[in-house]
C-alpha cells in the first residue's frame, strides 16, 4: 500500500522566518511572558490557533470574485443560508462578524439573570456571555474526559445523570438551554458521540429544555463519528452531519474553524419566533440580517468552505495531521492527552512539570518554555484561561492544566510537526531544570489570559 499524503496541493506560500534564542528570550520578556503579545513575525510556527488561521481554497477565493456587496438580500447571503440549510438542514440563519458574535446576540434573546446553562465543558467565550448576564454554566461533562490517560473514544459526551441532575434540581424557566460544543475544544477537542447528541436531545425534550451545538468544529466532530462508531463507517461526512443536527434545536457557529474562512460566524436555528428575537439583536450589534457583520464575498467564501469542510478527503488529511503530530510526541514519551483531539494537540503540563505549584501557571510556563526553544507558540488552557470565579474572586484551578497545539487547516506541512515535536522533546529532557513558574503582575477582569502580564516567579 502507498503512503498516506494531503488530498491537495500548495497554490501560493507565504514565507516565514527564523529567530535567534537571544531574540525569542527579549520578545517574550518584553511581551510580558504572555504569548497573545508577540508580534506574528516574531513567531515561526504559529499554533495558537486554529481559528481563521486556514488557508482558503482556490474555489473559496474564486467565489469571494463573485460576493455580492447589495446591503439587503445579496446573492451572497442566500448562497450561504442555502448552504446551511443544505448541509445543516436549519431553516433560519442569521450571520455574525464570529462565533462570539453569535453567542452574544442568541444569548441576548435566551438568557436572563440566575439561569442556569448546562452542557459539556463550555469554551471561555460562551462562559464568558453566559457570567456575564450573571447566569451560571454547569459543566456536565463524563468524568474520563478530566483524566488525559484514560482511553474513551467520545470523551466530549455529556454526562447524563449530571445533565438530569440539573434539569431536577432548577425549573424549567430557568434553563433556557443546554450547550452542546462538538467537538469540545476545553475537554481537548474530544467529539461527542451520535448517540449521545440523541439521548441529550431525547432528555432534554422530556423536560422542555433547548439544545443548542455550539459547532465550532461540527465536522470534525462527524469524521470522528464516522471513524469511532458503529454503524457510520459507511456513511458520508454530510450524512452524518444531517443528523447530528437532528437533534439541536439552533446552532452557534464560529466559522473560523470548520468554515475554513478567515472570519465569520452565525447562528442557525429552527425556530421562527426565536429567530425573530435574535434579528432584532443581531440588527443592533452585528449589522442588518442577510450580513449581519459580514461581506457578500466572505459569505460566498463560507457557502463554499462549508461543502469542503464536510468532505472526507480534506477532514482525513487535516486529522491524520494532527494525529501525526500527537504520535510523534508520544514516542518521545511527552505526556499528551489520549485520544488525540481533532484540532490540536493537548499537552497535559501537570505530568510534565509536576514539580510546579499550580499557582505559577504550570501550562503558561510550558508554553513560554516552548518559545524559547523553537519559536513556535502555543496557548495555555489552564488556570490563566480559567480566569477567577466571578463571586469569590479566587483563582480558579481546573482539573487540567493543558498547553494546546492547534494545527491550522490546510496550512503546515508535515515537517514543521516535526520541528514542534522536536523542539517539545528538548524541553521534555530538560524539565528538571524548569524550577519556577510565572505571576501574575497585571490582569482584565474577564478573560485576562489575552492580555495578562507576568513575571517570572
Ligand atoms: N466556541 C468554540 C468551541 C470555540 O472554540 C470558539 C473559539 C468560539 C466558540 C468562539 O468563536 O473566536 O469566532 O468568536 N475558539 C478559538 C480557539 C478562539 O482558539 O479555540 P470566535
């Protein structure tokens, strides 16, 4: 059998360069230990995201030639609204600037005040939308996904006696939904499984209760669906995709990611009168409702990286990669979380520098380490993204403490995995040298790891 290789080849390139130790060790210093500061020259391979960090198509480019700019009712909107109804069968669609945009305007016509929003581990910016109208996210995730040794193929799932427990404990009008995020990014983009999205569908209509996919990377989600489940292997990504959504009643999208476009997002729902709600906001804070926050060439670019992004070839070369990268910190006994995630790499920092107090920000120290080393940046999901508990005040230390490796789409080859691998490794074999950690000097008083400034310990 031949080798596995991409299912396309490079158009055009965009150089990237190299730097000196001396140089990364004066940037990071002068960046405040806080890799968000750095210019992106002075990075080499940047992992920090995947996040409209993808490299559009031939095809996604050439659309964007046929944007159409008419304020109302542009032939770019309806490519995109039939695009969502097609692949994610959504009869109302709203687009928005990004996926936080999303949040924003759905949440504004969905929560109140001392509601409570269940689901698998929420991202930062939907927790963030959430505390901020003084509502609560309960975290009702399976407990394998807090242990990055145990193997569990769908370690995203929802817990369902948790989830239970919730809609018995608080009455139905005060959870106006559940959030389920597939794949889920803070659990280590680990997948839900088929028959989880439908027995959480099935509980949450026995109590009257919402279900909205925060759908990030809704087809990742379904290539491991595809590859992990009994009974999908035959069937095709935008099968599986269909019904999955089957069992949502709206979507949030952050089109960065399995969009494949630069910047973008909306909301997809079923029902009308909640979608009459949501335009009123998306008109105040995004725009009118068919851009809402975005041009008609980037809606045309997003009609058509939503049919790439849900093909098999381009999901299997973007996952191998990932998975590619995983193997080979493996074998160089690097603790990683297993199974490998869809979009990233999750270095699990506690096992690596299990001398660091948690109060010096073990994942940040890592990643800074990791600078240093090879110029390549990564982002903390840790104690720092975590932020402090909106009453108390108190740092709040999760469960993981996880330096993320996110693999942009369609841009690095397998040889930069090679350098990230090697230059982790470095690090790995000097560990014992890494005494101290890092603190805060200056911090935002909701979602500081943006801006935070440090010090060394
Ligand atoms: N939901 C999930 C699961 C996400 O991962 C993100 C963003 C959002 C919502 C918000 O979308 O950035 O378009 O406003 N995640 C990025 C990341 C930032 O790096 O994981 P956005």
């Amino acid at each position: 059998e031949l080798p596995f290789s991409e299912s396309y080849k490079i158009k055009m390139v965009e150089p990237i360069r190299k730097s000196s130790k001396e140089e990364r060790q004066r940037w990071i210093k002068e960046a405040g230990y806080n890799l968000f500061n750095l210019k992106s020259e002075q990075v080499f391979i940047d992992l920090l995201t995947d996040s409209g960090t993808g490299a559009m198509s031939d095809r996604q480019w050439a659309s964007m030639m046929m944007g159409d700019e008419s304020y109302a009712g542009a032939t770019s909107y309806y490519n995109l609204k039939h695009a969502v109804k097609n692949i994610l069968g959504f009869e109302y669609m709203l687009p928005t600037h990004q996926g936080r945009a999303a949040e924003n305007v759905l949440f504004s016509a969905l929560i109140s005040e001392g509601d409570v929003i269940p689901g698998n581990t929420h991202f930062d910016t939907t927790k963030g939308h959430i505390e901020f109208r003084k509502a609560t996210a309960i975290d009702c995730t399976i407990n394998e996904a807090f242990d990055t040794t145990a193997q569990h193929p769908f370690k995203g799932n929802v817990d369902l006696n948790k989830l239970e427990s919730v809609y018995l404990k608080y009455p139905k009008e005060r959870i106006p939904a559940t959030i389920v995020t597939v794949t889920c990014n803070s659990a280590g983009g680990q997948p839900v499984s088929m028959e989880n999205l439908r027995e959480v569908y099935e509980l949450s209509k026995k109590y009257g209760i919402r279900v909205i996919f925060d759908s990030a990377r809704f087809a990742e989600n379904a290539y491991f669906i595809k590859t992990r489940e009994p009974g999908y292997a035959s069937k095709t990504i935008k099968q599986i995709v269909a019904e999955m959504f089957t069992h949502a009643d709206g979507m949030t999208m952050s089109s960065k990611k399995d969009g494949i476009v630069n910047m973008g997002g909306f909301i997809a729902l079923k029902e009308e009168a909640l979608f009459k709600k949501a335009a009123q906001f998306n008109i105040i804070y995004e725009g009118y409702i068919t851009y809402g926050g975005m041009s008609g060439r980037d809606m045309n670019a997003l009609a058509q990286g939503l049919d790439e992004g849900t093909e098999f070839d381009y999901l299997e070369t973007r996952i191998k990669q990932v998975a590619y990268l995983g193997q080979k910190l493996k074998g160089f006994g690097v603790p990683v979380q297993e199974p490998f995630g869809g979009h990233a790499i999750f270095v699990d920092a506690k096992r690596f520098l299990p001398h660091l107090p948690k109060e010096q920000f073990v994942a940040q120290t890592l990643a800074v380490e990791l600078y240093k080393e090879a110029g390549a940046r990564a982002v903390e999901i840790g104690a720092l993204l975590a932020d402090r508990d909106p009453i108390t005040r108190k740092n709040r230390y999760p469960k993981l403490e996880l330096l993320r490796l996110a693999i942009p789409r369609r841009v690095y080859t397998n040889n930069h995995m090679d350098v990230i691998a090697a230059a982790l490794k470095n690090v790995y074999h000097r560990r014992s040298e890494i005494k101290t950690g890092y603190k805060i000097i200056d911090e935002a008083p909701i979602l500081r790891h943006f801006t935070v400034q440090l010090t060394p310990y």
